[in-house]
C-alpha cells in the first residue's frame, strides 16, 4: 500500500469520526423522529467506511487517525453555542449542513492531494462524500 494511499484512509477514517461525534453530539437535542432517523442512517453508513478504513489501514499495519483536537473543539463549541441559543430542528439542520459542507471540501482536497491513493481508498473517498452529499439534502427540508 503506498503512501497516498495510506494517507488518504487516515483522513477519510478522521472525517468520519468527526462526523460521527457531531451527530451523537447533536442526537440529544433533535426533536423530529424522522429528523433523528435521517441522522442515524448517516451515522450507520459512516460506521460501514469507518469500519472498512479501519481494516484496510490494519491491513497496511497502520494505526487510524483522530480528528485534529482544535477542529473537534470548535465544532464542538458550535454545536452547544448554536443550538443552546435556538433550540430547534431547524438549528440541528443548519450546523450540521454546515459540517457536511467542510467535510466534502476536506475529502476533495485530500483526493485531489493524493492523486496516486489506490482505487480502493478512492472509492471509500467518494462514497464518503456521497453520504455527506445526501445528508446535506435530506437536511433541507428542516433548515
């Protein structure tokens, strides 16, 4: 497995877990069931690439990668400051499109960034971005 590669699953499986800990971060807050089950099918299909990231970079006798501790904190700090001042669906909605938002322009980077990843950790990449991309129309209709 070559570096690109390598590099490429580190940043997909940090993204997900990203994405993972702002849903959970904001489940306690949603009020619509179908709102929460919008954001739980997004959570079950970020432990699905989460899970093959994880065995592809065990494979590579890689160790997983943690979101960067100064971009949890903010996202973290944006989550509770928004939604404690507007306690609404709405609010859910609109922070995390936000986060799907850098989260596809996070991955595009990183595909753009190693161009010579192997088609196995492109296709984690893309299909990563379509699950950002659908959760961010399915958010919609709450904004």
């Amino acid at each position: 497995m070559n570096e690109d590669t390598i590099n490429l699953l580190k940043e997909c499986n940090s993204g997900i877990k990203m994405g993972v800990e702002s849903i959970n971060n904001v489940m306690p807050y949603v009020k619509s069931e179908d709102l929460k089950n919008v954001l739980n099918a997004c959570k079950d299909k970020h432990a699905v690439l989460g899970d093959e990231t994880h065995k592809a970079l065990i494979e590579a006798d890689e160790s997983t990668k943690n979101a960067h501790p100064v971009a949890q904190v903010m996202s973290d700090v944006k989550i509770r400051a928004s939604i404690t001042m507007h306690k609404a669906d709405s609010t859910v909605a609109d922070v995390m499109t936000d986060g799907c938002n850098m989260g596809i322009k996070s991955i595009y980077r990183y595909l753009n960034q190693y161009t010579s990843a192997d088609d196995n950790a492109k296709s984690i990449a893309n299909r990563l971005i379509s699950a950002e991309q659908e959760l961010r129309t399915d958010l919609r209709s709450y904004l």
